[in-house]
C-alpha cells in the first residue's frame, strides 16, 4: 500500500527565516495536497499538485512536486508567527477513491 | 457560504452509548468521507462515499458505520463506542469522486472522547 513519509516532524525557526517540508511517497503521486492545521482544529487547503516539476505559490508559501512525481517539498519564505501549525500532505492512491496522509510537521516561529 | 459542517464539535460519552456525528455539506459535492486524527498516526480515513448509497471502508473501519441516503449528509456512526475511538474526527468533500480530481473540503473537526 502507498504512504506518504513527512519531514521534519517538528521545526523551529526563526521569525523571518525560510524552511523547507518535505513530503515523500513509497509510490507515483497523481494528485498532491498540502494542508495547513492550527492546533485540534480543521484544515486548510493550501495547494495541490498534479504534474511533474510543477510549482505553485500562495502568498509565501511555495510547492513543488519533483520530476518522478515521488516527493513534494513546501517552502516558507521569511516565515511568520501566523505560518504557525501543523503541515500535512495527501494523495489520493491512484486508481482508487482513497486518501492517505503524512503524520505531520509541526511548525513553530519564534518572534 | 460553501462549506462542511460537523456536529457536535465536541462530545465526552461513555463506553457502550451509541452516537452519531453528523456531516453535511452544501456544494452538491459526490465524494464524502471520515477521518480521524490521532497523535504520531496522522489522519487516518474511515470510511469514504462516492454517491448516494455508494460507500466503502477505508483504511480504519472497525466499531464504525456510515450511510448516504442523501447527496449532502454522510453521518458516522458510532455503535458502541469503546476508548480507543477518542479521537479528532473530520468529515471530508470533493466535487468529483475519484481521487485526485480536485480540492478535498474540510469539516471543522469533532473532538470526541469515551470514558
């Protein structure tokens, strides 16, 4: 079965220093989402990648699905307080009408 | 205001007493489904519906039950709940029912704990 593998688990930066996510899948990605999560409460949709190579931005966030479609990475550029919770990756398993996630990174900027 | 909606939010029950947590959403969407959020395990899906009275398990399906008698509602229903299902619950939606096809649309959470 596929699974995604998320990295680093936790992270502590900075404010105003940039971080990279990565999220890497044991199969071919056909769809890939990032979510952001405050603490216990409901998720965000940030972005999803479909292609291989492709790169998406939303404000300063930004996301890459590589060329074998196998990892996604998410950079914060200049991070802030508000960028602040829990980054989680999907996919849905192809061919099916299943969805797997990472467990998680969780992100903490120091002001 | 498109959105999914859980209900309650939170709930504290006892072992045995059966429950429902109800999810509905208002964008004609085919595709429902459960998660649930546990520490160290990520979000974990339960069960999943592709149309009205289409559903199949998901990877964690055991003490759980669901039904879609209506395009917009997908309950999850506890029967007999025991304390391995304290958990973070989220109900799910997508336009298109294949995987894949577009943006998964999330409820705000329903925190449940059985004694």
């Amino acid at each position: 079965s596929q699974e995604l593998e998320q990295s680093p688990q936790s992270l502590i930066v900075q404010e105003g220093k940039n971080l990279t996510i990565n999220c890497t899948s044991s199969k071919t990605l056909y769809g890939l989402y990032w979510y952001k999560q405050k603490y216990g409460e409901g998720l965000i949709f940030l972005m999803m990648l479909q292609k291989g190579g492709e790169e998406k931005s939303h404000e300063k966030i930004t996301a890459k699905l590589d060329e074998k479609k196998q990892q996604s990475s998410l950079h914060i550029t200049a991070s802030q307080p508000s960028h602040a919770g829990i980054y989680l990756c999907g996919a849905g398993t192809s061919g099916t009408y299943k969805y797997i996630f990472g467990t998680g990174t969780r992100l903490k900027v120091l002001a | 205001e498109a959105q999914v909606t859980q209900n309650p939010r939170y709930l504290i029950t006892v072992t045995g007493k059966k429950l429902t947590v109800t999810c509905s959403q208002n964008m004609n969407h085919e595709y429902m489904s459960w998660y649930r959020q546990d520490p160290g395990l990520g979000l974990r899906q339960i069960y999943y519906s592709m149309n009205v009275e289409v559903t199949d398990k998901g990877d964690v399906p055991e003490g759980y039950k669901v039904s879609r008698k209506e395009k917009r509602n997908f309950p999850l229903i506890l029967e007999s709940p025991s304390p391995n299902q304290t958990s973070l619950y989220f109900c799910a939606s997508s336009f298109f029912a294949k995987a894949n096809t577009g943006e998964l649309f999330f409820g705000e959470g329903s925190r449940l704990t059985v004694l």
